[in-house]
C-alpha cells in the first residue's frame, strides 16, 4: 500500500487526523526516563503506548535524534509505532543534489530507518527531490507555506509572475505528484494561506504543523488540510502537535508520578482529536 492508502486506513480506524510530533527534547524529559539507557526511546515508548489510540500518524524530527544513541532511539521508536499500527513520517526537510539526495532517501528503505514518508525542502528543484519522489510507496511532504514567523520572509516574496513563491511551489508539487505521493507542508498559523494553496492543489493532502504550542487555526487547519483521495473512506490530511501534547504532563503531573505524566500526553491527544473532529 502507499503512504497516502495507510494513511487514510489508520484515519478512519481511529477517527483521528492527529499527528503527534515526537521531539524528546533532552533537556525536558522527565525524571522516570532519565536514567534509561536511550532516555529518548524511553520517552517515546511511553508516549507512542498513551497516545497511539488517538494518533493517525507520528512526525519525529530529526532535529532530536542526530547523534548515535539518537538514531538508535529514532529506529526503536519507528519501529514500536509501526507494531501499534501507525505510521511514521519523520520531519527531516531534506534536499540536496546529486549522490547526496540518494542517501538522504534511503532513510525511507528497510534497510534505513524504515520511515513511511518524509519533508523535504524544494529550495534546490525537482532533481534534489526525485530520489523521494521515485519511491512511490512513500509520501513526500514539500514546504510550502511554513508555520514560523520568518517564513514569510522568502515564502511570500513576489514573483514575476506576480504569485507569491509559496503558490509557486504548491503548483510545482501538483506537477511533480505523478506517482500520487507527494503533500505540502502548510502551517495553521497562516490560515488565508491555507484556503489560498487549497484552491491551487484541490487533490493534495496536507501537513498542517502550528496547531497547539503555536496556536494556530485548528477549524482551518481540518476545512483545508484535509483533501478527498479516490478510493478512500475518509478525507486524508494531518493535523501535528509536539509539545502541546508530549510535554503536556509538565503541568498537570505531580513529581514522581509518571503514570500521571505520560497519560497526561494521552489526554492531549484525545482532546485535540475530538477538538479537530468537530470541523471534519
């Protein structure tokens, strides 16, 4: 099956459009997995075993795991989502050129990291994404219209032909979506830009990152990220939230009760599910 196929099975069976973003932040995790062997994996084991039933997807960034026990917690912990059923799209916003880019793809084989789907940074062209885009059973997320405040500092910049380059580049993923894997990335913080990249790729799901810590437009966030795909039940797009969820026990965790933390991350995923499923 493709990612785009998985995806829509795992939204419909949960009734969720959650993604949980699985930044183990070193510096913030708590003291029940900080004398585990891999602190990280620990921490994603518990927060995978609180929230999978309101999970549609997983979205570790790479950021987090880019040192040796880092890579071995990201591989424990792609592999354990996959045997709860869910799939993983690891947030490396990766591109480059030439034998480079092939090696960055690999992290979606077997015999890598396994990962079901990716983002990727269009910055460079199409030849800097082809090895992604060639593997069709995997989804490749493009950046579009980002979620950070400076992303209208170049996603914004005119065009000669008048377009913003954003619109430019939701265009240019329509184009290169000929093996129906590729999705943009468009952040809920932006929501006009939303409805705006929507008219351009009708057909194409979202990542829509910025609903939660970030505070972004969760009824705009399901009306445009969520794209009808022929064959399936549902309506397929995802919705991501990290720190709002798997740091959620920071503030509602008593000191030593780690039941109580991780299943305050539980919680959180429950309510943004049925908070978003209010619009879908």
């Amino acid at each position: 099956m493709s990612f785009f196929e998985t995806l829509a099975d795992r939204i419909e069976s949960t009734d969720s459009v959650v993604s949980v973003g699985l930044d183990p932040d070193p510096s913030r995790l708590p003291d029940a997995v900080a004398d585990a062997d891999l602190p990280r994996w620990a921490f994603n084991r518990r927060i995978i075993d609180a929230t999978h039933e309101h999970a549609a997807c997983y979205k570790p960034n790479a950021a987090f795991y880019e040192d040796a026990d880092g890579w071995r917690a990201l591989e424990e912990t792609i592999a354990y989502a996959h045997g709860k059923g869910v799939p993983v799209l690891l947030d490396a916003k990766r591109a480059d050129i030439g034998n480079t880019t092939r090696q960055y793809a690999e992290a979606l084989d077997d015999d890598g990291l396994g990962a079901d789907a990716i983002t990727v940074n269009p910055y460079l062209g199409r030849d800097s994404l082809q090895p992604f885009l060639d593997r069709e059973e995997k989804g490749v997320f493009v950046l579009c219209r980002t979620s950070n405040p400076g992303g209208s500092d170049l996603q914004d910049l005119e065009l000669a032909s008048g377009e913003p380059l954003y619109e430019r580049v939701a265009a240019l993923a329509d184009v290169w979506n000929e093996n129906d894997n590729v999705g943009l990335v468009v952040g809920a913080t932006a929501s006009e830009e939303l409805a705006e990249v929507r008219e351009i790729v009708p057909e194409i799901p979202f990542l829509v990152p910025g609903v939660g810590a970030q505070g972004g437009d969760a009824e705009a966030a399901v009306e445009h990220g969520l794209a009808a795909r022929p064959g399936a039940e549902v309506d397929v797009g995802i919705v991501n939230s990290s720190r709002g969820i798997i740091f959620a026990g920071e503030e509602s965790s008593r000191p030593g009760e780690e039941g109580t933390y991780f299943g305050a991350a539980g919680d959180a995923a429950k309510r943004l599910k049925k908070r978003l499923n209010r619009y879908r």
